[in-house]
C-alpha cells in the first residue's frame, strides 16, 4: 500500500504544539534502542496485532511510522489499516531524514523518562550517597532503612541486604510503617538511577520528616563498587502512610498541575472522540486482580512513570488515574504532569457492585533475540556495559537541552 508521508519538522511541530501524535519505531525493541528520536514509541511490524489496540485505543490518532531503511513501514501500515486505523503516515527520509533535520537522537529504551529523572536531579539536587558510604553504614549497624523501588521480581533476582522491596508509587503509601522512627534514615535504591531518584524526591515533596537519600547508581553502582547482594530476597513493605501523606500527595499533585474529577467529568472526557484517553489503575496487581473499575487498565505506578512511552505511546493524550487510596495516583499523576501531560485522578467509584475481578491484560515479551537487554538485568551483565549505561544518563540533561522538545517542569 501507498503511506503518505510527513516530514520532521510536521512531527517536531505537533510535540512542540502538544498535539495528539503517535510517532512509532517499527524495528525491533533491541534496535530501536541504539537510537530514535525522543518521543517515538517502539511497536515492531510484527507485533502491532498484539499491542496496538491495548497501546493505540483511538483508531483515527495520527500515527506517523519510522524505520531506519529496512522496509519494515509498508508492512506495519498494512497491519494497522487491518486494524481499523485510518489516520497511518510515514516519516519523510525514516530515522536518516530526522537525522539529516538535525535532530536529536537517543539511545536505549525509556529515554524520556530516564531524561527526565536526570532534569530532576539537577533540578532538585536529589540527594545521594555512594555505594561504600551506604554499605558502610550497613557494616556499622546504623538507623538506616533501604527501600527497594523497583518491581517486586527484579527485588526478588538481586537486592542490597537487608532492603525492603516498595515498588515506586507505594513509597508515600508504605514508608512510615517501613521507617516508623523519625530519625531513621531512608535510603531508596534502584537498579540505576532513575526510579531511585523519583522515589527519593517523591517522599521529599510529600514531606516526610525523615532524611531521605538516594543510592547513587543504584544496584549497578553497588556491584561496580564490589559490594555483595542478596538473591531471592521476599520482604514487602507493608501499608502504612508517612505522617500527612494523603494530604501532602494531594497537594503535590495540585502543584503540578493535576486535576480531581469524578466519574461524571470523566464520562464527558470518555465521550471526546477527537481526543486519546488512556486509563491507568496505579495499584498493586493483587489489588486490580481483587476488583477494579472497569476500563482502567493496569499500570504499577512507579513502573508507569519509568515506562509512559510503552504505556501511552500517543503524546498529548490525556491520563486519568485511579487508586482507591488516591495517595499512589496523586504521586503518580505529579510525575506524568511534570513530563508535560494532561493527567487527571479519578475520585471514587469503588462501589464493589461495580467492579470488575480478574488478573491485567498481560501483552506477550518479545522474543528474546529481538528484545534489548538492559545493563541492569541479571546478573551477568559486564561492568563496562553498567559503567556505559551510566555516562549516557549522565549526559541526558545536555542532550535534552539540545533537543528541545520535551515540555518537562519540576515543582
């Protein structure tokens, strides 16, 4: 088939514009992830049939497609069409024409975001501590909690001792009973460096009275610093809110620029056909499998602010939120809108009448040769792939100026 085309500078001028814009990357994930512009999305050719109607919910959004020359575009255009969108171009010249444009290109996967959390840090001046200061705090039995914000498996494959697995937007929500004393000091890790961040300033912003720190680097500065880790670890933070946190989260949010509405408001966004909505419960999966509203999809959600560009591939979408605490979508929802989206947190509708039971939607992995592998998976990564990894997330803040695009904001 025939795909009409659309040149950068259109697409460059609708991410500038916020307008709705769905720019995909239809190689597989491991080459996409050598370089692509700053908001494309990965979706393979071969498998939109199993992710574009999950990750693409209005059938006219634009679309705009990209490869790097390899003709992968007519073949996902086709696949879409069948599908029943109707809105589907290509990019002018693929990856090499944004390139010639003179725009920027990132490299791995999650980008933004990452970018994001490094604007953060430079911002806020997060603070931090070495892997040698944290384990020798370890060693000489200090008043220190470690919380571990990562998803509950990667916890699970390798921790810093004695942590405490509190997957990202649980932190407000868990952390006074994982650090019930005031003067104990939190130390919040990762695999790297974004999540650790995040979770250290959101425990900030909402005003928990504790020191928090982050560990710098995470589990990859703490291997490439020779200290030992944990495997199989199974401790969970259990509910117990940091003193005002339901109301500090609220006002975080409200700072950021989000928006409380109900289910009446949010019927009349449902009913905006021109516009992309997309529907995140940010619980923990045993609690969306319990019962959920209906039409909410399930997103963790630390992992969705780590992971917006597969979640919510359309930019200027908009995002409703629901939680029956409120407190995980508030923190959640100050993020996303300080990465420049429309997001909303939906107020109640947890009438058990009303909800639905059974387990997320579970789109299928990649296969493993066309998957990227991250350098903080495993155990058996090369210190010089970790070492990589971090002097590229050192330099996002430039290359974020240089490009110019992203809208981000930090309260």
């Amino acid at each position: 088939m025939t795909v009409p085309s659309v040149t950068p500078s259109q697409v460059r001028t609708a991410l500038l514009l916020r307008q709705e814009i769905a720019l995909l990357d239809v190689r597989h994930e491991a080459t996409f992830a050598t370089g692509h512009p700053l908001f494309a999305a990965n979706m393979a050719a071969d498998r939109i049939a199993l992710e574009a109607e999950a990750r693409l919910p209005r059938k006219d959004v634009p679309i705009v497609l990209y490869d790097a020359g390899e003709g992968l575009v007519p073949q996902a255009a086709e696949r879409l069409a069948a599908l029943g969108y109707s809105n589907v171009r290509q990019l002018d010249g693929g990856l090499q024409g944004w390139k010639s444009a003179g725009y920027e290109v990132f490299e791995d996967v999650n980008s933004y975001a990452k970018a994001f959390g490094e604007l953060v840090e430079s911002r806020r001046h997060t603070p931090s501590l070495a892997a040698e200061e944290v384990g020798a705090l370890i060693a000489g039995g200090a008043n220190i909690q470690i919380l571990d914000v990562r998803r509950f498996d990667e916890y699970a494959t390798m921790n810093i001792p004695g942590s405490i697995s509190v997957p990202g937007a649980e932190l407000v929500l868990r952390a006074g009973r994982a650090a019930p004393d005031p003067e104990t000091t939190i130390i919040v890790n990762c695999a790297g460096r974004t999540r650790s961040i995040i979770g250290t300033q959101s425990l900030i912003n909402a005003g928990v009275t504790n020191k928090v720190v982050a560990l710098r680097n995470g589990t990859i500065g703490w291997t490439l610093a020779k200290q030992n880790l944990e495997h199989g670890s199974g401790r969970r933070g259990e509910i117990g809110a940091i003193a005002g946190g339901e109301t500090n989260a609220r006002d975080v949010a409200y700072r950021a620029g989000v928006r409380h509405i109900g289910l009446v408001e949010m019927t009349t966004l449902q009913a905006q056909a021109d516009r992309t909505l997309y529907r995140f419960d940010v619980r923990s999966e045993e609690e969306y499998t319990a019962g959920h509203l209906a039409g909410f999809r399930h997103y963790a959600g630390g992992q969705l602010v780590q992971e917006v560009d597969m979640a919510a591939p359309v930019r200027g979408a908009r995002i409703v939120l629901t939680d029956d605490r409120s407190v995980r979508a508030d923190m959640t929802a100050s993020w996303l809108a300080q990465m420049g989206w429309e997001v909303y947190v939906l107020e109640g509708g947890y009438d058990a009448a009303a909800l639905e039971v059974g387990p997320p939607l579970v789109i299928p992995k990649p296969d493993p040769s066309h998957r990227y592998r991250r350098p903080y998976e495993g155990t058996d990564v090369k210190e010089s792939a970790m070492q990589a990894y971090l002097d590229w997330e050192y330099g996002l803040v430039d290359q974020l100026r240089r490009d110019a695009t992203h809208g981000f904001f930090v309260i």
